[in-house]
C-alpha cells in the first residue's frame, strides 16, 4: 500500500500538464484502476485484514484524488502566470489611424434633395454625360443658328476626319434627360434627373465641371402654381426653415413658355454667405412651362399634357446650404477641406430615412 502511494504521488508530482494527471487518475483511482483492483480482492480476505485494508484503500484513494485536485490547480495557475507573463498590452501606444471616409458637401447635397423630391413623387432618372447635339440641343428647341449654343460654351468632341456627323458634347445641361424621359416612360410623368454638367467657364462661381437636378412633371392640368408650390417646399425642406424668400424673375429658355429665374434672398458677410436674410438674391434656378415643341420631342402629345420643368444648381444649393464662398473649393481642394464639411455616410437621408431609389 505504501508503495501504491508512493508511485502515485511521485507521478503527480512530477505530471507536466491536464492530460498527464488524467492518465494517472485512470491509472490509479479509475474504475479500472489499481485502487479499485485492490478493492475487489478485499472479498477474499479474511474480515481482520478487511477492517484495515478496506479504511486505508479509501484513505489511499482519497488521498490520490485530493493530490491530482491540488496539482490541477497548480498547474492551471502555473498556465495563467506564464499567459500574464507573455501577453501583455502596452496601452500608452498611440491607436492606429482609422480610416474614415466622407462624403463630399454636393454628393451630400444631391442626397438630401433627391430624397426631398422622393417624398414630393418624384423618381430619378439619370441620362449620360457625353450627348448628342439633337438631346442636349434641337429636343430643346435649340436649333443650330440658336444663340443659346452660343451662350453655353459648349465642350465638342471632335469627330475623326471625314466622320461627318454632328460632334458629341459634354451636356451642358441636364435638360437632355428630360427628352430621354418622356421617351421611356411617357406621360403622366414626374422625375428628377441629378448629375454633372460642363461648359467651359472659371471663376468664382463658374467651374468648367458642375452639377445640376432637372425637374419635370407632365399631366393634363398641371399650372405654373404647381411649379411655384414644388419649388417652395422644395427649398424650404431643403434648407430646413418655415420661410425662405423666394424670387420668381421674368426670363427666356427656348425650352420653357413662359420662363423664370428663381433667386433665394441671402447675405455676403466677411465672404460668409447666409440665406434668407440680407439684400442679395442668388440665383439658384431655371424654370418654366415645358414648350410644346419639347413635349413633342419627347414623343408625348402637347395638346393633351402640359407641365413644368426646372433646373437647379447643385452646387449653389451646396454652397447656401453650407457657407461656401467658393464654387473652385468644390473641385480643387485639398482633403482637410473636404474633412472640415465632409459628412459621414451615416448622415445621408435617404439611407436612414427608409427611401427606397
Ligand atoms: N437648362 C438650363 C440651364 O442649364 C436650366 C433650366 C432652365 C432647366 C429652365 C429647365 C428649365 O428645365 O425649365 O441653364
């Protein structure tokens, strides 16, 4: 008995790890092991030796299990000082740069309006940037001789020698998707169409790539008070005020009759802009009702609809909206600018808000 205890203790004592005292348990108190062996042959004996082998075999087993309990958790502590003596976290290091992006103020800006006119009916369509001259042009009603070609300082791209066709262009308008519209979807019709536009133009507020929302709704009683009532939620919604002065001024496109420019009242201060207050107006649009020459363009029959159109700005939206004084700063900043008015991703309306495009 003593060398049982002997063996068994010593191997304890000099088990290595959870898997090693295991096996020693099975070995030496198991069902199968040698404790329990010993047990089966107290049948045999005589009931003297009985009364003093059985009381130590359990004293022994008892003893067996309370070592294999005592280096278990030896060693699981042994396993916890090595971990806190290796893995370690030196928590004055700097953090890594997280990389965040943002979004640019106009992406921002077309967001907020498209999901303003989602709310008001109006779906998106969006048209290409290279035309041809009959959409961004004659659908218009901008003939050839027109001196709003002129005007516009089209980009042109040249055809190869002897390709005689009219040259491509840059739009310089998003107008051109208004035809593309009525030619898909037909009418009754009321869409949007946002995107970039070019002329070949630079200064403080022209820059050569710029970005425009066009408007149309087509039915059979629309009015030039529908127009007025659109474009006044539409602003208000937009720059998030119970009033904003509007300014309907007398004008001409060839594509609308009658036409208006729309200006917002707003303010210079030390180059900080504000809007509806103050003695300046900036003009923030084009419209008008749509001339029947362009439903007709369109595919649509003018003597049956009638509707408004308008083209807005991006950029000068932007701009009201968020102070900038310099249209260029959209375009050639660095990226501090952009990180002083980028916008997270998670400020877009149109993605929390539960608008579907
Ligand atoms: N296309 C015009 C421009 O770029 C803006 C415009 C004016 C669009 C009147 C319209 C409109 O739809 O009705 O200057």
């Amino acid at each position: 008995m003593d060398d049982l205890k002997a063996k068994y203790l010593g191997q304890i004592a000099d088990a290595q790890d959870e898997d090693a005292l295991e096996a020693i348990r099975l070995a030496a108190v198991g069902k199968k092991g040698e404790v329990a062996l010993k047990m089966r042959e107290l049948g045999k004996m005589t009931p003297e030796e009985r009364q003093t082998v059985g009381p130590a075999l359990n004293a022994l087993k008892d003893e067996i299990n309370s070592a294999l309990a005592a280096k278990k958790a030896a060693l699981a502590d042994a396993a916890l000082d090595e971990r806190l003596r290796t893995e370690w976290l030196d928590v004055t290091l700097p953090t890594r740069p997280q990389r965040q992006g943002s979004l640019h103020p106009i992406s921002q800006a077309s967001e907020e309006l498209t999901a303003i006119f989602a709310e008001l009916g109006f779906s998106v369509a969006e048209g290409s940037r290279i035309e041809t001259d009959w959409y961004n042009f004659d659908a218009l009603n901008i003939p050839g001789h027109h001196p709003a070609r002129a005007e516009m300082d089209t980009f042109y791209m040249h055809r190869a020698e002897g390709d005689n066709r009219p040259p491509h262009v840059l739009r310089t308008h998003t107008s051109p998707v208004q035809i593309q519209s009525m030619e898909k979807m037909g009418a009754p019709l009321r869409v949007i169409c946002p995107g970039g536009v070019y002329r070949a133009d630079y200064d403080q507020t022209h820059t050569p790539m710029f970005h425009q929302v066009e408007g149309l709704a087509l039915d059979k009683d629309i009015s030039m008070a529908n127009l007025k009532w659109v474009l006044e939620e539409f602003v208000k919604s937009f720059f998030e005020v119970d009033d904003v002065e509007l300014r309907f001024r007398a004008s001409h496109f060839p594509f609308t009759e009658p036409s208006a420019e729309v200006d917002i009242r707003c303010s210079w201060d030390n180059g900080q802009l504000k809007i509806g207050e103050g003695d300046d107006w900036m003009e923030i649009l084009g419209s008008g009702m749509v001339h029947p020459k362009v439903i007709a363009a369109g595919g649509i029959d003018p003597d049956v609809y009638q509707g408004f159109a308008f083209g807005i700005g991006i950029d000068r939206l932007a701009m009201l909206k968020y102070g900038i004084p310099d249209l260029r700063a959209f375009f050639d900043s660095d990226l501090r600018w952009l990180r002083h008015y980028g916008f997270s991703c998670l400020d877009v309306p149109a993605l929390h808000g539960g608008l579907s495009r």
